[in-house]
C-alpha cells in the first residue's frame, strides 16, 4: 500500500528548504569541489523515488492527489489525481509539485515521459517539471495536454538539458474543473529519459514575431512568449513553454538597452536595439527591436487649468477639484496593454497611458450620478501621429441602478475623436456634452471609462464631469495689488515693488531648470510678477541681502488655481526653508511672515528666493521690512481737530458732537466691510474690502456755512479712494483722495470742489468709493 | 506502367519481420533483428565492387539534376489515381521541387500548395530508359524529411516493366520511409505473388536515433540469388529466392527511382501537424558491379 514518502508540505517550509539548498550552493562554489549530484532518472514508478517530495499549490485542493494501487499502468501503483468540481470549499483545483531538497542532474536525458489516462477524455492544463517551490529557473511546461481513458505516453522535452545541473523539480501538475466538473486522471512510470528520437529543436522569444516597440530610457521589458520545440518521435512538433533561464539574451547595442539573465530588457539612452536570444546552439527566432526615443516625450507644460466653478463639477482627477473615488485607472482587463503612470508636469499630477490599446478606468465602488451635468471633460496630450484614420475613443459605461456590470440596466456609448480635434504634441481640451452619448441612456451610475484608440501614449488631465453655464472665477486679478505704505528707506529691503527702491541687480528668472514660465504683466496699471504653470522658481538677489534688521517678508500673492505654494528664503549652504501660503486666494492676499519663520537661514545672508507649488501665481510687493509701523493698520490715534465746535458739523469724530441718527452702513449693495475699532483708544471707522461705502446723515444738513470737508484717513493698501458729498435727485460729485497715505493724512477739502453739482444747502449722504482698507476718523464738515 | 502497388500496413511489416528473423540461416541477420541499433557492428560481407555509375549532385543551387541521367515523372499518374498509391501530391520538374542545393545535395521538396488539382506538390526522377543494371551495389546517402504523411522512397523497378508490367517487373525498395516514424526505414521486394500488402519487407530502426537528422547511406548488394539490405554498414536483411512465395524476377537490369511522395496507402495523409515543406537531401547516387 502507501509505502511512499507522501508529503503535503506548505509553501513556508519549502521556501526554508530552498534557502538551505541555496546556501549550501554558495559553499560549495567557493571553497569545495563541486559535489556529485545524482543523476536518478526515475521520479515516480510505482513510488516517490528516493528523495522526492510533494507540496499542493497554494488554493488547490491539497487531497487531489494520491497514490492509487488499482489502476496503474504498469508496476504497482499509479499517481492519481481527483480535479474537484467547481465551487469545492477544499479547493478549486487540483494542482501540485514533486520536487527534491538535493538536485539531480539531468544532462544525461532528453525528456520528461510519462504515461496518462483519465476517466473521460479532458484537457490537462498544465504538466511540466522545473516548478522547485523557488526560483525554478528551469521551469518547463506542456500546455493543454489531451487525455482520455486510454493510457497514453506523453514526452516533455528538456529545452537543454545542459542546463540542468541539479534540478529540484522534476514534476507538477495543475488542472481545474472541465465545464465545472471534476474528474480524475492518473499518470504513472514519470522518468526522465533519454530517447535520442527528438529532433530539429527549434527555440523562440515572443512566439517568434519580430516586435518592433518604441521604448524610452528607463523602461523596462520583459521579454516573454519563450518556447522550445522538438519534433516528436510521431513526426509531429511539440512545443513546450520554457523558462528564461534556459535563454541567453543578447542586445545588439548595450549602451541603448542590456537584458539580463531573466529576459528583462533595461533601457538606457535613446536609439535602437535589438534583442535576441539563444537556446543553447540555437538562435531563436522572434526578436525585440526597442526604438528608444530616451527620455520619455511629454508635455512641457500642464494642462490648461480649468474654469468651471467646483459647485458644477464632479471630477475623477484634476488638481483644480476634489475628486471623486476612482477603484482604479487601469482595470489591466486581458488583451490590455495599457500602462499607467502619475508623474507631474509643472506641478500638475497628470495621469500617463503608455502602449495604450485600451484601458478601463472604473469607479463602481462610488458610481457617479451625472445626471445634472451637462459635459464630459478631458485633457489629452499625444507625442504620437494624429493623422486619420488615427483615432482616440472614450466610452462611458452605466451600471445602472442594480450597479453591477451586465445586470440588464447597463448603458453605454463610445465617442471617437480624430484629427483635426486630435492634435500632436499639444494639449486638447475635449468638451463633450453627454447628449453626445446617445447610447447611454442613464447616467445616475455611471461606473466605468473606457480609454482606446489608435494611440499608444497619451497623458491624461482634468477628467470631470460639469454643468455647462457656470460662472469661470477669473484666471488673472482685476485689481492692483495693495500699494504698500510709505515708509523710510532704513525700514524696507525691496526685491519686488513699485513703491520701494529694489535691490539692484536682482535675477526674477534665473534658469535653475524649472519649467515655470515668469513673466511681469500689468494689473491695473501695476507692474507684477507672474507666475505661469509653477513647479518651482528661484529669484537671485542682485546682492547679499542683510536683513538681520528686518522683521517681516511681505508677498502679496493672488491665484485662482494653485493648489499648492511654497515661499523659500535661501542663504549659502544653500540653507532653505519654506513657509506655506494659503492657496487658491480670494482676491490678493497680503501676508507678513515673521523672518524667524524661516529659522534656521542665515537671515544676514539671503542669497535667493524660491517658490515652489503650482497653478499660475501673481506676486507683487516681495519685501523686507520692519514690521510695526502702520504696515496693515495705524498703530496711532487720528490726529484730533482742534477747531472750535461752534464751526463744526461732525459726523464721525469723538472730538465733537455728531449728527445723531446718522447710518454709518446703510445697504446699497456694497462689499464694503464696515466696523469701528479702537485706535489707540480712539474710535475710528473702518472699511475692509471697501468697493463703495455710503453714510446717510441722521438729518439734511446746509453746509453753506462751512467752507471745508475734514477727513483723517489711514491706508495702508489702497490705490483709489474718492470721496463724494450727495444731495437729493441724487446729485454727487467726487474727490479724489491721495493713496495709500503714510501714516494718518488730514484733508482740507473746500466745499466748492462739490459745487455746482452738489447742493450744498441740502446735503444728505457721503459716498467713498476705491479699495483696499481704509481707517477714517474725524469726518466733519467747518469752516 | 511504371506503377507501384503497395497496401501494406505496419502490422503486416511486423509480422514479415518475425517471419524473417526465425527463417534466417545467417547467424549475421538474427544480430541485426529487426529492430537492430545504430551502434550494432555487423560484419560486413566481403565484395570487391567497381563504380560504373554515379550522380554526386554537385552544381549550382536551383539547378535541376542532370538530364543525361534522370528524367522526370510528372503528374498525378497515368491513371490519375496518384501513382497507383492514392498519394496526394503533383509531381514537378520545378526547382521549388526538386534542384541541386549548390553544397553537393539534391533536394527533393514536398509542399503544401494548389497545384494541379492536387494540394501538395512534390518530384519524383528515375533513370529510365537513361541507366539499369542487373546485380552489383547500389547505394545512395541521404537525409530524410519528417512527418505524418510524409514518404520518400530510393527503389528500383525491372527495365522490362512496360513489357511485362508490375509487378512482373519486380520492384526493389532499397529504402522506404513514413515519416511519422523517423527512426524506420523499410527495405522491400515485390513480385508476381508476394506484392503490395503481401512484399517481403523488412524494416530497421535505431532506438535512440533517427533518419532525418544525419546523412545514412541506404544500399542493396544484388548477386545472382542473394538481395542484402544495409544502412549504413549494417546489413539487416536478405532476401533469397527460396524465400519468396513466387517467381525470382531479380534477374535482369534494374532503373532507379527518387520521389517524396505525400500521403497514399502505404503512409497514411498528412495531418494538420505535419511541418512543410519537407525535403529529402540526397548526398550521391553510386552504382557498381562486383569484380570476382
């Protein structure tokens, strides 16, 4: 009966047996003769040869095998194999490996034989040996093998038998349920032999075609589709897949691509190679012609940035947006040969397609409800030829309410795009409305997008569904930014400001090989810095900058797409640290940070400045200063009027009596932010974000016998503000107001620069109109 | 008709074979059984022989062989019935079927193609009405094709055949090959009473080599009552008059014959996996007589 050495080993104890075998081979390599290993042909006669042990593949039913004394073909006993049906809890296949803990050498055979039947004609997946629960190197395998209830000799050649020096898998099996249903086979007398009856061995690489694949340096490839075939004793050919360890590789110019041992081709520069490969004496046919372009073509700059609101879009990838939950961008379905990689451009995370045939990109876990939208949306960019028919498709797929794949509720439509919509080399913006879909009759659970074409490379941005109609937030600022406040030379080391004298000399682009493109434009007649596709940008101070007597850094920064920015001071070293900014802005954003933020630069040394993040940035107002004194709010009270009250009609000043009833903040539809604070103790009106402000007096008043308007005004940031005195019908006229004011100003106006348009004698409101934030104090009319 | 009749199977060939080995007088023959091994030495039966004819196939490649010495037969048979054989092919003069190989061979190719009404093409050359000879040497060395269906042949049919017809004429199969078993070869007469299915033949196999990987030289050595079979320097059978059923008809000249022919009773069809083309090289064709 069971007289064998009958093993079910798990895959941890083999691999504790492999490493053992391996350490022994590395003795024996350096300090003893190389040991005789047995060269035993039989594996299994009517038992485990000597030495032999069985391990199931991992998922297999571990009892498919057995030793079986009643039927066998000659001898004893017999291996028998029980496939389990489909859905058997121990195990959905039978499948397994007979290997040795010592090799054996096998160069004196030419074949693995051995003889099988089976209870009904089948098809054996898989039969071969060189599977040693390791590295098995010498893996050689015969697909497909037909069985049927006669006892059949079946021959595996040895693709070279020269190799196998002490080969540890001698055999394995690996077979399913036939249309669901098990069955049993037996196999018996498995030897190695050798026949001399095979002939012409012939060898190949990727099934003997003769690829030609462009390739970039970088990449790598695995060379596959190894075969070996022998004509069989019968006069008909047998082809047996083998292992790449049989193989050796060879690239016909090693400084554009090497490959190694395991048929794994590297890519090193640009041009061509060719990789072929032998099998022992035998060129094999099929060859590799790599065409490498060196590094990889892409886009120099990112996608262009988006403009619909994010209230109207459900996006699956793009910076500008929250995206949704996307399962994968490469379903890697067969036949695909779609690879995908994030890389970034300027900044911009872009999704790239390389050796695109198709590509399932799905989101069935969360499927999107686009049942508001309008459009589709994708950037695409493409190094490769456009010309017709070259096509790129796009198939959006539903799942319907039931949200699985193929539930009778699926709908789907694929659209193409051809040249002139397909562009090389640049970015194309497809703005696809969904009415376009014909076919996809829902799309309240949509769950796929299916990427093809005749394309092989294409980066990928901005991929979102949107509601055609919605307002574009503005890409560049309408506004200036603030003009700084005046202040002494001492306290300000400029680098970039209309209102301060910079450091001469200094370098806004000095090329540290970004790809950010700098430039100034004009914003409202202001000169400032733009920032256009950031991924990083260095300034270079004209000189050493010592601002060890400084404070802050000022930067007023404006973006409607960053997402991400970064400010550097740098001294030698270099030494850098950066500060965060808070990104995308509302408007311009004027920010102060503590120089000790940048700790630990050598403050008395600044050699550069460095932004690093994306999207398009405006800059304006890179300065040093002292800090304090007035920069964003007076730190002083209003100076305090010093008229005789019996000549004064105040409307705002703690220093008199004021028009009572009088609303500092009617509604007119204003942005203007209106409050009071405290001023060195002193009440004083302050407009946040002023675009107009009104005051209506709590009564008409008759100035005709004042002479003068009074203001005090402090700002540190406006560029316009104009002052206007109303009478009814409306009749009103404005006066300019020079700003930003270095400290407190105090106004004078004469009344007559009002008249004629304004009636003096029945005066009932005050308008500003302008920007920035204004402190006012003291509003009061005298003569 | 220079028609060949032959319906024998591999059983029959077997039994043939078990017949011969018990019916041997020579010690020699019993060695060299049936299935006698490449490495076998048998003992090599003495004659002095003189060359009175050869062809050595030497020219240059895409050549056809030498019209002094060979003619062509064309065709499917004159009884369109594949040579009397049920074989497959069309027979050509074209050099895709037959020419020198410009290193010394010729070469005989079977492909798969429309050609004739027939889906295989192949040649077949013959010394007829060129060169026969009775008794002496003949020998030729050759590589054979492979696979199912595939059957190339080195024989010779008595010169009186269009008097007498086959197989009166006698018919002499110095090598005979099928090549979904490319470790035979089969050495066969046939005569008025032992034909087709009934010849005597006699097969020879190596254990561990085959026919269509190296050069073997096939050969009969003919005398007055003798036919000895060899491969190479093994002489695996002999045929004397008491051992056919019927009349000795090897008594006059004999002409040659080289073909490839593709399917027909004696081989069986090609399968979908038998590889074509398929060609037969042959080194030299060397004729002798003995000197006494």
């Amino acid at each position: 009966m069971k007289n064998i050495k009958h093993h079910l080993q798990t895959l941890m104890l083999l691999s504790s047996l492999a490493i053992l075998v391996v350490v022994s081979c590395k003795r024996e390599l350096e300090d003893l003769e190389p040991a005789e290993f047995p060269n035993t042909p039989e594996v299994f006669i009517d038992g485990f040869s000597a030495g032999l042990n069985y391990g199931a593949f991992g998922g297999s039913k571990v009892t498919a095998f057995d030793v079986d004394t009643e039927v066998k073909y000659r001898g004893s006993a017999s291996m028998k194999f029980s496939v389990p049906d489909a859905g058997d809890p121990q195990g959905a296949y039978a499948g397994g490996t007979y290997y040795t803990s010592v090799g054996r050498d096998l160069r004196g055979y030419d074949a693995l034989t051995f003889w099988a039947k089976a209870s009904k004609a089948a098809t054996i997946d898989v039969v071969g040996f060189g599977n040693d629960f390791g590295e098995s190197k010498f893996l050689t395998v015969l697909n497909n093998v037909q069985v049927n209830s006669n006892w059949q000799k079946f021959i595996i050649p040895i693709p070279d038998a020269s190799k196998l020096t002490q080969e540890r898998g001698m055999f394995f099996y690996s077979e399913g349920p036939e249309d669901g249903l098990g069955y049993t086979f037996w196999i018996d007398e498995v030897k190695f032999e050798k026949l001399g009856t095979l002939a012409h061995p012939r060898a190949s690489i990727l099934n003997g075609e003769n690829q030609v694949s462009p390739a970039e340096t970088g990449q790598q490839l695995t060379i596959g589709g190894l075969t070996a075939t022998f004509n069989m004793p019968t006069g008909v050919d047998q082809s047996v897949s083998a292992a790449p360890g049989y193989f050796s590789f060879s690239s016909s110019d090693t400084s554009v691509a090497t490959v190694h041992e395991a048929g794994v081709v590297t890519v090193l520069s640009s041009g061509d190679a060719v990789i072929t490969a032998r099998l022992g004496d035998i060129e094999a046919t099929g060859s590799l012609t790599l065409s490498s372009t060196g590094g990889a073509v892409m886009p120099q700059t990112p996608a262009p940035t988006p403009t619909i609101g994010a209230d109207s879009v459900i996006s699956l990838f793009s910076n500008a947006y929250t995206n949704v939950t996307v399962d994968t961008w490469n379903t890697r379905w067969q036949f695909s040969t779609a690879e995908d990689f994030d890389l970034q451009i300027a900044g911009d995370d872009v999704k790239r397609y390389r050796n695109l045939n198709f590509v399932g990109i799905e989101f069935a876990a969360q499927p999107i409800n686009a049942t508001a939208m309008t459009h589709f949306h994708l950037d695409i960019w493409t190094p490769d030829p456009t010309d017709l028919p070259k096509a790129f498709k796009v198939l959006l797929v539903d799942f319907g309410a039931n949200g699985i794949f193929g539930g009778n509720d699926d709908s789907q439509h694929e659209l193409a795009f051809t040249r002139p919509t397909l562009v090389t080399g640049q970015w194309v913006s497809l703005d696809i409305p969904l009415s376009s879909f014909t076919g996809l009759t829902n799309r309240a659970h949509l769950a796929q997008l299916v990427l093809s074409g005749d394309i092989p490379n294409v980066y990928v941005d901005n991929v979102y569904f949107y509601k055609a109609g919605a307002v574009a937030p503005p890409s560049a600022p309408t506004t200036a930014a603030p003009t700084p406040p005046v202040r002494p030379a001492a306290d300000v080391i400029s680098i970039f400001s209309d209102a301060y004298t910079n450091v001469p000399g200094t370098d806004l682009n000095p090329n540290w090989g970004q790809a950010t493109v700098v430039s100034q434009v004009q914003i409202a007649g202001n000169n400032t810095l733009r920032y256009g596709g950031l991924n990083y940008q260095g300034t270079q101070f004209g000189s050493n900058v010592d601002a060890s007597a400084m404070t802050h850094l000022h930067i007023d920064f404006w973006t409607a797409n960053s997402t991400l920015l970064n400010v550097f001071l740098i001294s030698p070293g270099p030494v850098e640290t950066s500060v965060s900014l808070t990104v995308p802005t509302n408007g311009w954003t004027s920010i102060d940070i503590p120089l000790s933020s940048f700790s630990p630069v050598a403050i008395n040394n600044l050699i550069q400045f460095k932004f690093e993040g994306n999207g398009d940035i405006y800059l304006d107002n890179l300065y040093f200063h002292k800090g304090g004194g007035g920069a964003t709010e007076p730190t002083t009270a209003a100076p305090t009027p010093t008229y005789n009250a019996a000549n004064v009609i105040s409307v705002f000043s703690n220093a008199y009596n004021n028009i009572p009833g009088t609303n500092l903040n009617p509604g007119w539809g204003q942005a203007t932010q209106v409050s009071q604070v405290q001023i060195a103790g002193n009440n004083t009106l302050l407009y946040t974000g002023l675009n107009y402000q009104g005051i209506e007096l709590g009564s008409n008043q008759n100035l005709t016998g004042m002479t003068h308007l009074h203001l005090n005004v402090w700002t540190g940031n406006s560029t316009a503000l104009n002052v206007f005195l109303i009478s009814p019908g409306p009749a009103e006229k404005p006066y300019a107001l020079t700003v930003p004011t270095s400290g407190w100003a105090t106004f004078d106006i004469p009344l007559t620069e009002f008249t004629p348009t304004v009636d003096l004698s029945n005066v009932f409101q005050f308008k500003f109109e302008g920007n920035g934030k204004i402190y006012l104090d003291n509003i009061l009319f005298h003569n | 008709m220079s028609v060949k009749e032959l319906a024998l199977n591999h059983s029959n060939t077997m039994k043939y074979s078990s017949f011969m080995l018990f019916n041997s007088l020579l010690l020699i023959i019993i060695s060299s059984a049936s299935w006698g091994c490449k490495d076998d030495a048998n003992a090599i039966i003495d004659r002095n022989y003189q060359l009175v004819w050869e062809d050595e196939f030497n020219g240059a490649a895409g050549t056809a062989p030498d019209a002094a010495k060979w003619v062509y037969d064309i065709g499917i048979g004159p009884g369109n019935d594949g040579w009397g054989n049920q074989e497959l092919q069309y027979y050509t003069d074209r050099p895709e079927n037959i020419a020198l190989d410009g290193q010394g061979n010729l070469a005989i190719t079977a492909r798969s193609e429309n050609f004739g009404g027939r889906s295989f093409t192949s040649a077949r050359i013959k010394t007829q009405g060129l060169f026969a000879q009775a008794y002496g040497r003949f020998e030729a060395r050759m590589k054979m094709p492979w696979g199912p269906g595939i059957w190339p042949a080195f024989w010779m049919l008595g010169e009186n055949i269009d008097l007498v017809a086959w197989p009166q004429c006698g018919e002499i199969d110095i090598m005979e090959y099928r090549g979904q078993q490319p470790n035979l070869i089969y050495g066969t007469v046939h005569g008025p009473g032992y034909s087709g299915g009934a010849a005597i033949t006699k097969s020879f196999g190596f254990t561990n080599d085959r026919f269509d990987v190296d050069f073997h030289v096939f050969a009969i050595e003919w005398g007055v009552d003798y036919l000895d079979f060899f491969v190479d320097d093994t002489l695996y059978q002999r045929i004397r008059p008491e051992d056919v059923p019927g009349e000795w008809v090897f008594d006059q000249p004999f002409f040659l014959i080289l073909n490839v022919a593709v399917g027909g009773n004696y081989v069986g069809f090609p399968t979908p996996q038998t590889p074509f083309p398929q060609t037969m090289l042959v080194d030299y064709v060397k004729v002798y007589t003995e000197v006494k």
